[in-house]
C-alpha cells in the first residue's frame, strides 16, 4: 500500500512547469525553424524559375521566328546565339518528332528527362528536382507548339547552403530549448520561494503560538487565498485550542472540590471511632458528591459527543406544547414549594426531532427559570409558529443580568454569581447542553435580560406537513 501511495504521487509543480515551458518553446522553434527553412528554399526556387523563364523565353523567341525550311545547323546556330548569355542554364529542344535541335545539356540530365512528363507552361508548382550522379538539377519540360523545351540548371550552390542552414538552424534550436528550460527552471525555483517562506512559516506555528497570522500582503496575489484560508484554518484551530484550555481547567476546577469534600470527609471520619449513625451520615454526604461527580461526567460527555455529531437521534413528532405542559406537571411540587407559578401561552405545530433530547432542552431552561424566579411569581412560556418555524420563549422575573454574561450564558461552566457554584445550581452545564441540542436540531437560542426580566428564546424548524 505504501508503495502504491508512492506510485501515485503527483509529480512536482517545478518538474510540470519547466517540461511544459521546454516543450512549448522546443516545439515553437521547431516550427520557426522548418518555416525558415521552407521559407529559403520557396525563395531559392523562385530564382531558378526566374533564371529558367528568361532561357526559355530566349528559346522560343527564336523558335517562333525561324520558318520550317531553316537547315538544322543554321537553327542550333540561332538557338545558340538565342541562350549565349545563360551560362547557367541548361536547353534540350526537341521537334515534333522527338528529335533534338539544340541540346547543351549533360548527357546524364539528357537521358535522365527522356521520359518526363511535359508541362503546358511554366510554373513553380510544375518544376521538378532531378539528381544525377555528379549534380542536382531544377527545372522542366514545357510544350512550345510542335516542339518541347527543357531547361534546367543546377542546384547544389542552393542545396549546400540549405543544409548549412539546416544544420545552424537545429543546433541554433537545441541551444535556444536548453535555456529556456534553465531559464523556467530557475524563475519557477524563484517563483516559489514564497511557497517556501510560508512553509517555513508554517513549520515554526506551535500550541503557543497559535495567535500569529501570515500576511496576505507579503506574498503573490495567487498565494493571496492560501493564505487567508490558512489564517482561518488556524483562527479555528487557536479558539478550539483555547476552548480545549478552558474545558480542561473548568473539568480540572470542578472536579477538585468534590473530590477534596471527598476526601475530607472520609479523613475526618476515619479520624477516630464513630458510631453506626455518624458513617452513615457520612457515605450519604459522600454518595452526594458521587452523585454529582456522576451528572457531570455524563454531561460532558454528552456534549463530547454533540460537537463531534456522535449523537444518534431518533427522528419524530414532537408536540412542543405537549411537552412543557408534562414538564409544568413535573416540576409542579417542587414551583409550589417556591410559590411560583408556571403559565402556558400559544400553541404552534410539531417539531421533527428526538423527543427526549428536545424534553432535556425544555428541562434545563424551565428548571433554571423556576430557579431565579422570586417567590410569589410566574414563569412563562409562550409558543408561537411563523411558516416553517417554532419560537419557544421562557421568561421569568428576577434580577437582570448584565450585558457582559450574556454571550458566555451558554458556555461550559459558566457562572454569572461564582459563589452559587455549590448550591445546588449543578456544574454549569445545562445551558451548554441546550445549546447544543437546539442546533443539533438546525435551530438557534438566544437570551436577553431587560426590565427585570430574563428570556430564553429557542427558533426551531417545524415538522414537515406533506400534502
């Protein structure tokens, strides 16, 4: 497996890049090169034709002017005298009959063109290229009437220098490929030097310097993103590092005094002899604390397992105000023992959801009502549905609470008053659990305090009513 995992490791940006960058220009001077080359020879026929065209027009001028009674001699004297001033071009006239008239060409051309087609006129396209063992030849053979002219002169000066060109034009290639790949080498090596000082950047984070942030400014607009994505990455990593400190502190505070109660306890009790009654009292003290000891672990790990979404749901209907009647029926003896009233308002559809998760939601934000509620009077909850949502609100009178500790009600261990912390009030929790529960539900929660009086307020999707 690992060597499959090697296998397919991509290969490296610096690698792709010069390939590609060599490749491309290899390939453009490649094509620049064989145009160049093309480009030569196109104009190097175009001279022959040229040079050919004025022999062949110096030919049938004085073709046309000679009359068929004219002896042989005295026509390949004329014609002769017609081509003296093109050196280099070579003539082979022949009549109507396939005889020569005049002929200056080598006898090895001569028997090379007996059987060439003929063309009806001159043209670059219509010139052919004929090698004899001592020279290479361009030229044709155009009809003129009865007669056929061949001319043709030789190549080798343009050829030669063809492959002069050819030659310079590879090797001119090859050197210009070669730097160019040097030369994308070493811009993409120092293109990434960016790359490599926020790889060092990166390598120096540590737990305790999870506050420091990389500059967007300081590198290329195309790392621009990676880096903002990186400063996120690690905005979330530092305020779960901070909240894993906090949660850890708190577990380690909470847990401390139970434990040294604990301890105490079973100290003093150990100190010298008691009786049967005096043990007891002391195991039911002890029992309490392992009691609470117990809830608080079973809390943390429910909210363990809420943020990891480790929590299996049951999907149902739930009656929201069904359930807060129930919940008013439970907590009834124990508002009477308090003398506060608990009242009902409204009435809104279902709630798709797990039925005693949102009941221990409920639970904890009406017990906590009932708690902080003065005596004499009423804890309301008030139900209402607008479209595809239910608000749940739970108000109680009492002492307001200040505006700093309202965004850090829902945190794990939070107090407003710290000196409550062992009456009764439980670890902290509960609010961090209906948080928790609420969004796992896709809703949200909030809470306000104001003119002596505190509510929570729970928006929660409704049931899904299909028609």
């Amino acid at each position: 497996m690992h060597r499959e995992n090697r296998r397919r490791r991509p290969t490296s940006l610096a690698v792709r890049v010069t390939l590609l960058v060599g490749l491309v220009t290899t390939t453009m001077f490649l094509i620049a090169a064989w145009g160049i080359e093309r480009s030569i020879e196109r104009h190097f026929a175009q001279m022959d034709l040229a040079q050919l065209k004025a022999g062949w027009q110096s030919v049938t001028t004085e073709l046309a002017r000679m009359v068929p009674a004219t002896p042989r001699p005295t026509q390949e004297r004329k014609l002769a005298d017609a081509t003296a001033g093109n050196h280099d071009v070579y003539f082979l006239v022949r009549d109507a009959q396939g005889l020569p008239l005049y002929e200056t060409t080598p006898p090895e051309l001569s028997a090379l063109i007996r059987d060439v087609s003929v063309a009806d006129h001159l043209s670059l396209n219509a010139l052919s290229v004929w090698k004899t063992p001592r020279h290479t030849y361009r030229g044709l053979i155009v009809r003129n009437g009865r007669d056929t002219v061949a001319v043709a002169t030789v190549i080798d000066f343009h050829l030669q220098y063809l492959l002069q060109l050819q030659d310079a034009l590879w090797a001119g290639t090859l050197l210009a490929c070669l730097i160019s790949v040097i030369v994308a080498r070493l811009a993409v090596q120092q293109g990434h030097a960016p790359l490599r000082r926020i790889s060092a950047q990166m390598r120096d984070m540590t737990t305790e310097r999870l506050d420091v942030r990389l500059d967007p400014q300081q590198v290329p607009v195309e790392l621009s993103d990676l880096v903002i994505a990186f400063n996120a990455m690690l905005m979330r990593i530092e305020q779960t590092f901070q909240r894993l400190r906090n949660v850890s502190a708190d577990i380690a505070h909470e847990l401390r005094t139970p434990v040294t109660n604990l301890t105490t306890h079973t100290q003093v009790a150990l100190s010298k002899a008691r009786d049967v009654d005096a043990y007891r009292e002391v195991l039911y003290s002890n029992l309490e604390e392992f009691e609470r000891m117990g809830t608080m672990i079973s809390d943390m790990l429910f909210l363990a397992q809420a943020e990891q979404g480790l929590l299996r749901q049951a999907s149902a209907d739930v009656n929201v105000a069904s359930e807060v009647q129930e919940l008013f029926e439970y907590f009834e003896a124990w508002a009477e023992d308090r003398t506060v009233g608990l009242q009902l308002q409204g009435s809104a559809g279902a709630i798709r959801g797990d039925r005693p998760m949102l009941r221990r939601a409920l639970s904890n934000i009406i017990s906590n009502a009932i708690r902080y509620t003065p005596s004499g009077q009423s804890v309301t909850v008030s139900v209402s549905q607008s479209g595809s949502r239910v608000t749940i609100e739970v108000c109680n009178p009492g002492p307001e609470i200040k505006a700093e500790h309202l965004p850090h009600l829902f945190d794990r261990f939070y107090r407003v008053d710290p000196s409550r912390q062992r009456r009764g009030e439980g670890a902290g929790l509960g609010l961090a659990i209906v948080k928790s529960i609420v969004e796992s539900h896709g809703g949200s929660v909030s809470v306000t305090s104001k003119n002596s009086r505190t509510c929570f307020v729970m928006h929660m999707p409704a049931a899904y009513r299909g028609t």
